[in-house]
C-alpha cells in the first residue's frame, strides 16, 4: 500500500556494513548485504518522502528519487549522518555498522614475517545513539539482530539508546535475516509492540514504513 503519508518529510536512513581498514589493503567487514535498508529507502520514498541514504559497500542499486551518499568506515558514516542530520525528522538506523576498529592502520601492507599476528581493537563510535541524544532529534528507529531474548534486549536497547522505535529480528532463524530476502521484525516502542511475520523485505519495508508513519505523526 502506497500512502503520501511521509510527503515532505525527511527521511535519513544508514545501510550496509561498515569496513575497518588494518593496512592499505585489508578490512574487517561484516555480512550485511545493505537489503533490508535499501528496501526501507524504496518504501519510504514512495509514501513521499525526501530519502537520503548512507550507505556502506553494498551492490544493490540506489531505489528512484533516493539521495545516496556511500561511505566506507563506521567513522565515515558517522560523519555523514551527522552532516545530513539537521534538518531531518527521522532517523532510521539499519547500517550493521563495525562496533570496534583496529587502533592502528598501517601506511604499509602487513608482511607475514610472524607466526602470530595481534590486532587491537578500539569503540567505534554508536552513530545511533548520537543521533538520538541530539538536542532536536529525529524521530529515531533502530534495529537489534539477535540471537535470543529478542524482547528483552530490544526494549533495553530502546531505553538505553533513547529510541523512538525498535525493530528486532531473530538471526538465529536462518531462514531471515543478514543475506536472505526474507525478514520478519518485532517492533516495539515505549508501550507498544508489533509483530511484522515473514515477508520478503520489500514488502516488510512498507509495513515499517507504515507503522513509523503512524508513530511519527501521533509523536
Ligand atoms: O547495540 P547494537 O549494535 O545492537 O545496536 C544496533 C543498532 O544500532 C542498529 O540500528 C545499528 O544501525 C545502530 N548502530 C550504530 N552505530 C554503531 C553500532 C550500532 O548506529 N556503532
């Protein structure tokens, strides 16, 4: 179902991994394949909304009318939300973004000289929660993969983060989740929750988007 019930509002969405350069040729990096994000841009710029993306390395292609600005470290992206979040009225985080980075980044390719080779890792910063304790913050959704107590964690998650909005999926069902084109979501926000049931994630993209609207508007 396709609504103008986001026209003029400004949507800024995160999406994809995040990579965490260790030398010139080398990063950490994770699963996400930036689907369930892109799918969520497509929805709501359909519902009206004036959508940009922050998106981490992902090969999919920018939905119609969307404003894609690619970006590569946890730090990259944090910088670009930042940049882009003044005039925006909601905030949806969906990037998997690297929560530590390698403290020192070599100028030069790491040779295999040792048998053994440690990496020390520093906290990048929670690009989410930085957007939630702004002054004048959007209207703020996050995600939670998890792996068990899925309704616990998320509601922390919620109150620990200062969210609008969460929405929770199960990784451990491999049947959705990081690579697949199928989801499922628990979404809860403070005294309520809904449950989204398995759906390819374009589909479930608009139902979010559908439900955020309604929120967003009774806020
Ligand atoms: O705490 P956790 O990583 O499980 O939280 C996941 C949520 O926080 C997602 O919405 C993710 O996009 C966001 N996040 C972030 N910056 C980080 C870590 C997570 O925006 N450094």
């Amino acid at each position: 179902k396709i609504e103008d019930g986001l026209a003029g509002v400004n949507v800024l969405i995160t999406a994809g991994p995040t990579r965490e350069a260790i030398d010139p040729v080398r990063f950490l990096s994770n699963h996400s394949s930036g689907k369930m994000g892109y799918a969520i841009a497509k929805a709501a710029s359909q519902a009206g909304a004036n959508v940009t993306l922050v998106s981490g390395p992902v090969s999919l292609q920018t939905p119609t009318d969307v404003n894609r600005v690619d970006v590569s470290s946890a730090s990259d992206m944090h910088k670009a939300v930042m940049s882009h979040v003044s005039d925006c009225d909601i905030f949806i985080g969906c990037a998997a973004v690297a929560d530590y980075r390698p403290v020192n980044v070599g100028e030069q390719k790491i040779k295999k000289d040792n048998n053994e080779l440690t990496l020390t890792f520093t906290k990048n910063p929670d690009i989410l929660a930085d957007v939630a304790k702004l002054d004048h913050a959007p209207f703020t959704v996050g995600f939670a993969a998890e792996t068990q107590n899925v309704r616990d964690y998320a509601l922390k998650k919620l109150k620990a983060k200062r969210l609008n909005m969460i929405a929770a999926n199960d990784v451990s069902n491999k049947d959705i989740g990081f690579d697949s084109d199928k989801n499922a979501l628990s979404v809860f926000w403070n005294n309520g929750e809904e449950h989204l049931a398995i759906a390819d994630k374009e589909q479930l993209a608009f139902s979010l988007i559908e439900l955020i609207t309604k929120k967003y508007k009774s806020n």
